[in-house]
C-alpha cells in the first residue's frame, strides 16, 4: 500500500521507488519495458508516480538513448492552412507511433529556417520534415550528413540521400486549364508567383501545356505575376485585372493557390462582378475555406494530410530502419469543380 504523501515539485526517481517500495531498476522498467513488469507492481509503482507528480526527466532519457521521441515539421508558411493540414497529417502518424511533433514555421525566410534546424538538431529529434524554401539546399544535405533524417514535403529535389513526398504539380496545372478548356474560355489568366517557387513554375507548365495542346493561341494565356501566394495578392490581382480593356480582359482565372483564388474572389465579386459569369475561377489545393467561399471555388485537389503522414512515415522508417531505401512518393491530384467556374 503505498502511503499518502504530498506531491512536491521535483519527484525523482529515487523517490518513486522508496514511496513504492521497489528498486530503481523496477522503476526504470515501468517507464521503459512495461511489459517487464507483473500488473501489480506496476499498478504500484504508476500510483507513486501519480501521488508525488512525478514527471518524467525526458531530456536524461534522450542523453542516455541519442534521441528523442519526438518528429519535427519545419513548415513554409503558417498563414497558409495547406501546410496546417500537412502537420495535421504527420501529428497523427506521429501519435500512433507515440510520439511528439515540433511545428516550426520559417516563414519562407532561408536564416529562420536555418535556425529552426540548428535547434531542432541540437533537441535530437527523430527526423525533420521540411517544406523547405530551396530544396536544393547544401544544409539539408549538412544535417543528413550528421546524422538526422531528412525528408522533403511537398518539393522535390534531384537524385540523392533524401526520401521527397510531393503532387504532381504539372499535372495539376493541366487538370485546370483542361477544364476551363471544355467550358470554352478563350482568354485565361494565370495568377501567381513568384516563379522561383518550384509548385508555381510546375503549375505554370502543366497550363501552358494544357493550354497549347487544345490548339488555343499561347499569347491567350497571360501569366499574372504575384509577389506572394496570399489573399491579398489576390485582391491585387482582380484589381488589375478589372483595369484591364474589356477586350483583353480574360474570362476565367486559373490561381497558383486557393489563397489567392479566393482575394480574387472577393475582390471580383466587391466590384459588382459575377463569378462565373465575368470571371471563372480556379483555385489549387482544396483548402477547407474554398467549398465554404461566398461562391464556392472550384480547386485542384491535394492530397495535405496523406502527404504529411507518409512523409512522417518514411524519416520513422529512415530512423529505426538499417536497410531502409530513400523513397520518392508523388501523389496524384485532382479536380474539384465547384461554382466558382461551372455556376
């Protein structure tokens, strides 16, 4: 029977054990090899822990083992609820495993980003997944080197010691335009940017593409630059192209993001305009906001949450697996039509 004592900060070990009864290896064993110990003991042992607010010593065990229990994800915008719901995925496969997840936000800022991974080295997580703002980067390439895995979401990166999980961008971008295509639009715009992005210039292509082979005229297609993927640049966006001459204006719009489809939208619809009938739009990535839009928006469809949890995944299996193989998984997307383009 274990006495009735005051819980008081700073519990140890030791103090489990003698309030317990038991030795300190008994202990140990129930914080690390349950199944090691009978029921009763253990059921004893876990009503000491609870009576004196033993918390255990966490950053002790990691010393002991080289690492923690815990992932990392270094997201590339936290304002963008695409990159939420790719932590939404990699938290739940992280807590099958039992394990914590470190969400960072680098705010497309290359020092930040820097920084977030030096700290996330030196807590000796697991793995780091990273949504990074050059995925050619030689310090992801340091941080392998040292030891940590590494995987890339949605980038890819060229042939080396990296496992990437990433949609086909390109064929998103056709999916798009495709569709704009068979509701007879003659004259689309593109609204994105910047291009240094690698999803916007995959995007970029996959319209272009999409664009030529209906047999449209390539000067019909006009790539509307924006210095961000946000909503406000996309209420820049319809600005300009409301000043536009009516007879150059595009009827439809296909959007690098849902993010700028939607300042699009409403700036379109502010003005007096009517979506689809004066604009068309077309989004990318199916964020939950877009079916709850004013005029709800058409999107290509990524797959967030299935991109997070395989990526969680594979730096589990890169670091518990000797034989593990560096895998490149490209998921495949596709198309929502809403009334945003089909009214």
């Amino acid at each position: 029977m274990v006495s009735q004592l005051v819980p008081r900060r700073g519990a140890s070990v030791k103090d489990v054990a003698a309030a317990a009864g038991v030795s300190l290896g008994t202990v140990s064993n129930v914080l690390n090899r349950p199944e090691r110990v009978r029921p009763s003991t253990r059921e004893r042992v876990e009503r000491a822990m609870l009576d004196l607010g033993f918390v255990r010593h966490e950053g002790a065990r990691q010393l002991r083992a080289g690492t923690s229990r815990a992932l990392a994800y270094v997201m590339l915008d936290g304002r963008n609820p695409f990159f939420t719901d790719v932590a939404q995925g990699i938290e739940d496969a992280a807590m099958a495993d039992e394990l914590s997840v470190f969400i960072c936000n680098s705010a497309g800022s290359d020092s930040r980003e820097h920084a977030h991974l030096e700290h996330l080295q030196q807590q000796r997580v697991q793995g780091i997944l990273i949504t990074p703002v050059d995925p050619d980067s030689a310090f992801l390439a340091e941080i392998v080197r040292r030891g940590t895995p590494v995987v890339i979401v949605d980038r890819t990166r060229g042939a080396d010691r990296f496992c990437t999980v990433a949609v086909d961008d390109v064929l998103g971008g056709r999916l798009a335009v495709e569709h704009l295509v068979e509701l007879g639009h003659e004259h689309v715009a593109f609204v994105g940017g910047p291009t240094a992005i690698g999803q916007v210039r995959d995007r970029l292509e996959g319209a272009r593409s999409a664009w030529v082979e209906a047999g449209r005229d390539p000067d019909a297609l006009v790539h509307l630059a924006t210095a961000g993927l946000t909503v406000t640049e996309g209420r820049a966006a319809g600005e300009r192209l409301a000043g536009l001459p009516r007879r150059r204006r595009p009827t439809a719009a296909f959007c690098a993001n849902d993010l700028l489809a939607l300042g699009l939208l409403q700036q379109t619809i502010g003005a007096g305009g009517d979506v689809p009938r004066d604009l068309a739009i077309v989004g990318y990535d199916d964020i939950d906001f877009a079916a709850a839009a004013a005029v709800p928006l058409s999107s290509v469809r990524q797959p967030r949450q299935e991109l997070g949890a395989r990526a969680a995944a594979l730096a589990l299996e890169e670091a518990t697996d000797p034989g593990h193989m560096h895998q490149q998984v490209v998921f495949q997307p596709e198309l929502v039509v809403r009334a945003s383009s089909r009214g």
